[in-house]
RNA sequence: GCCCCCAUCGUCUAGUGGCCCAGGACGAAGCCCUCUCAAGGCUUAAACUGGAGUUCGAAUCUCCAUGGGGGCACCA
C-alpha cells in the first residue's frame, strides 16, 4: 500500500526532442501530484543523451510547459538542487564508471560488433522469422582480448548480459507481477560507442543516485522493464515502486497518439501541444483538469483545481487502460474553469488575445465586459468574435441582418428609428434605463423582442450574436450607440 | 512473427464477491429559463466483449477465445 506521508522523490524526465505533448504532461501531472500529495519533491531531468535527435529548443519549451501549467519544479536544470546536475549529458562520467563497474562484476561486457553486422544479423533472423535479438558473438570475448582490442582503438558498446536462463519478475503498481522469460530478453546497448549512455543505464543510474522512490512513466517502458530490474539488481540497489501509464490513444479510439502525427493532431480548433493549446485560448486549469482524469477517475466532483486534485490524488487508483483523446470533453473543462476565474483574472487572461488581434484595450471597458461574456467563452480567444466589437471605432453591420426575422427593410427601419427616438430622449444608457421603455415598445407595437432587440443588436454590436443587449449598450455608450443606429437607419433605409 | 499489457454506456471513468435490474462526467435527445448566443435547472436514451469454470451469490476471482494497446535500435 502507498504510504502518503511519507515524502516521495519522483521525476519527470522527458528527452529534449520535439514539442511538449499531452502525453509528457499528464506524465508530469500525476508526478507532481504525487510529489505534493506526500510532501515530497518533484524533479525534472533532461534525458538528452541522444545526440542525434537533439532539439535545442525543446528543454527551454518543456521548462515553460510546465511553468505554465503551475507544475512548480522543486529540484532540475535552473532549478539546481542537491542532486544535480539536472541534465544527463552533464552526468557522463558517472554512467561510464557505472558501465564499467557492470563490467567488472560480469553484470555486462564490451561488444565490438559493428553496426553493419548487427543488421545483416537482424535481417537473417527476420527472414527466418526468428525474433530479432542480439546474437551473442562477443559475449564470449575474454577480457584480455577485449582490452587489446579496446587498445587498439576499436570502437565498442557496453551490453548488458542477460542471464540466458530463468525468468525474472518486476512489479508494477498497477499491474501487479510481470513475469518474463529471460530469453526473451535481449543483451541490450547501455553504453553507446559515442561514450553514452543509453536510457536503460541512464535512468537507472540517475534514479537510484537521484534517490527516486517511485518511477512514474509511459507505457512505453513497460517491454523494458524487466531489463531495468536486472539491471537495478545487478548493482545491488533498491527498486523504486514502479507505475507504468497508459498511453493516450487517438480521438478516433484507434492507434496511439503520436507526436509526429502532427497533420492529424493539430487540425482544427486542437492540439497535442501544450504551446498549441496555450495559443488556442485553453487554460492550464481545463488542461489540467482534462488530463488528470484521462488515466484517473474520482466517483464525483470531477471538476477539480491543481490543488484539489493533490488533495484527493492516488497513485494506486490510476488505470492500466489506454484512454482516447476526446477534445469536447477538453472544451467543457476549460469553460468551466474560466467560469470559475474571478473577473480581473479572466480579464488579464483575455487581454493577451485582444492585443494579438490587433485591437487597443482599454482595462475599464475589459473589466466591464467579463461578466458579459464569462459564460459564453469555451476558450480565451472566443472574447474576439463575442467582444471585438467594444474595441473598434465602428461596426459594419451586414444589411441583411439588420432586417428583423418576417418582416422587410422598411418595417425594420421604422423600429430602428423607433428605438433611435426612444434612447436618445434618455439622459444617459445604464441597462435600467433603456430595458423598460423597450420592452414598453415590444409590448404596445405588438412584435416580439426578439425582432425589436434584433435590430439593435446587430446596429450596435454590428453581428447577430452577442453579449446581453442593454449591458452591452451601457459599455458601448450612448453617444456610440445612437451612431451606430443611425448608420443601421441610413443602410435600412437605402435598401 | 515474437514478448508483454489491457478489456464497464459513443468517449473518460466509479465499482475490488452480495449495497449494481451498474453510479458520475463529456457528448446526444427532450423540456424549462430566455433579447441572440451561452450558462444554468430538470428528464431520457446509452455499457459490464464472448465462452467455460469457482461460489449460495460474480462487472468484480480463474482459464480460454476475441478485440485493443505497447514494444521488438549504438531512440528515448
């Protein structure tokens, strides 16, 4: 059973290659929440030791991936900490002697293999239908001859020497014993030819010098996880609990979320990408709140803060099943939660998208417009279509729209000009003022408000969809709004 | 092909042998509210993959089948 008051050391370690996803935060998510639910520390660790696949941005994206997300870093790159450094090329040295120390103990061996025949292996097995696998050649080197060949200058990889016979067992959290014939195991690279590590030593290494205490991970590690085990006994050391997640699948239900599968992830109005998502107008709290419960379920109140989710967060309840994206489902989280922002909040998180359209925002018109437009908004960005018009000089109505529904342009100007008369006798356009004697007009011309209120919405707002009419009349202004009739009166009238 | 894992409404899930003719959420449908659009309230439809066991009793335990997923690199 987890012990929750007992401070855990978890760690989020992504490899610096590519955009943040949804995978990797939910990854960091339930880490972080672990961390804070038993008072201990949440660690980032940049797996870079591949070279080749290298993105020099991406740390700095995955840094402000999580910044952004409120997942508060307790050690990491920039974060520093007592167990640094933070970044596994930085840390070579301890991996070579680790390799080594394997070597010493028979726990491992230098294999001089080339990579040309290692894929003529490779290619013989799979025509032979054989499962494709190390073939063993300098298991047998002795190390005399190893050195010498070492000495000469050959280049080499450190394996791993996987016992040829019995089995071994590795626990999993959530799935409780795998068994794995060790067979079936390959002698797999810890130790490339450039001098690095590959993830199997790495991690293993790092998280038992990091003192990690539960390995919280993707699915993806789960086919090596046996491997880990050994390798963790080899050394003599202790294993952390180990939780491996599923994986997201695709909104189609079918095939995993793929990060390069961009065209497809990316479409539309979603993302995969945390930066993607943050441009689109999602705020962390929906995401969050999103992703915890792809992966985790409570029986109710699943609309739930960071720190609620601490609160209530158990490793032991996470799900061994894949879950499939649904982005509606990320839609309803995250109006919710702007619901839930407290007007100035709402409206420093909405300026952004005003200023990126291009409009000039004056903070006592935006504060005024919230509360008109909290409840409409799914996503930040909707204040534009819904908004936009409180910033700009003029609307251009389209004509069409001007006309109310069943009746003509003629008849539509009459109310126009009706209303005209109605606001302009008023001393000054507070929703109290202009609603009574409106409705006084719906109700004595006998036609409906809507076609009344239809008008002057689309001449004031300049579009068929809007904010509540008279509070949305009250920001605009009198002097504004009587312009913007006028115009509607002018267009009605020349039709 | 081989190894491993998973399996409750369309989707995310609750459920750890009787509280379940299976609960919540998204989505869908309907109604109410209503100046548009929303939000909100109420209601409805919708699932234990199949087959064998174990048991007085199974969504819950076991086995098999089927389906789905992950992996099979000097990538992580």
């Amino acid at each position: 059973m987890t012990d929750y008051n007992k401070p855990a050391r978890v760690r989020f370690a992504p490899s610096p290659t590519g955009h943040m996803h949804l995978g990797g935060a939910r990854t960091a998510l339930y880490n972080y929440l672990f961390a804070r639910r038993t008072g201990g520390k949440f660690i980032l660790r940049i797996e870079d030791t591949d070279q080749k696949r290298y993105v020099p941005e991406a740390e700095q994206e995955i840094l402000d991936g999580l910044n952004w997300l409120g997942l508060e870093l307790d050690e990491g790159p920039g974060v520093g900490g007592d167990y640094g450094p933070y970044r596994q090329t930085e840390r070579r040295e301890a991996y070579r002697e680790h390799a080594q120390l394997l070597v010493d103990k028979g726990y491992a061996f230098p294999c001089f293999c080339t990579p040309e025949r290692l894929a003529r292996v490779r290619e013989e097995q799979q025509r032979k239908k054989e499962n494709p696998h190390y073939d063993g050649t300098c298991r047998k080197l002795g190390p005399d001859e190893a050195a010498r060949r070492a000495a000469n200058g050959e280049k080499y990889v450190i394996r791993f020497k996987v016992p040829k016979d019995g089995s071994t067992t590795a626990h999993d959290l959530l799935r409780g014993d795998i068994v794995i014939e060790n067979r079936n195991v390959d002698d797999y690279v810890i130790l490339k030819s450039d001098g690095l590590p590959t993830y199997h030593l790495a991690a293993m290494v790092d998280d038992h010098l990091m003192q990690i205490t539960h390995v919280i991970r993707g699915l993806e590690w789960q086919s090596t996880f046996p491997l880990h085990v050994m390798i963790i006994r080899a050394f003599g050391w202790e294993e952390p609990v180990w939780v491996h997640l599923s994986v997201f699948r695709k909104p189609e239900g079918k095939g995993k979320m793929s990060k390069r599968d961009t065209s497809e992830a990316a479409k539309g109005d979603h993302s995969i990408f945390i930066k993607d998502l943050k441009e689109l107008g999602y705020i962390p709290e929906g995401i969050l709140n999103w992703i915890a419960l792809m992966g985790w379920g409570v029986p109710e109140d699943d609309v739930m803060t960071l720190d609620q989710m601490v609160e209530r967060f158990e490793l032991d309840k996470l799900t061994a099943s894949p879950a499939a994206i649904n982005f509606q489902k990320l839609d309803h989280f995250n109006g919710t939660h702007i619901r839930l922002l407290p007007d100035p909040e709402l409206a420093a998180r909405i300026k952004p998208f005003f200023v990126e359209a291009g409009y000039s925002v004056k903070d006592d018109v935006l504060i005024k417009i919230v509360p008109l437009i909290r409840e409409r908004l799914v996503t930040l960005d909707d204040c534009i279509p819904f908004a936009g018009f409180f910033f700009k000089d003029v609307v251009e109505p389209n004509p069409d729209e001007l006309i109310a529904k069943g009746l003509d342009a003629k008849r539509s100007a009459a109310i126009a000009r009706k209303t005209y008369e109605i606001l302009s006798a008023l001393p000054d356009l507070t929703h109290q003022t202009t609603e009574p004697p409106m409705r006084a007009y719906v109700e004595q011309s006998g036609l409906s408000a809507n076609q009344v209120f239809g008008i002057l919405r689309v001449a004031t707002t300049g579009q068929k969809v809007s904010p509540p009419l008279f509070e949305s009349v009250e920001i605009i202004g009198k002097e504004k709004s009587l312009e913007r009739l006028k115009k509607a009166i002018e267009i009605l009238e020349g039709m």
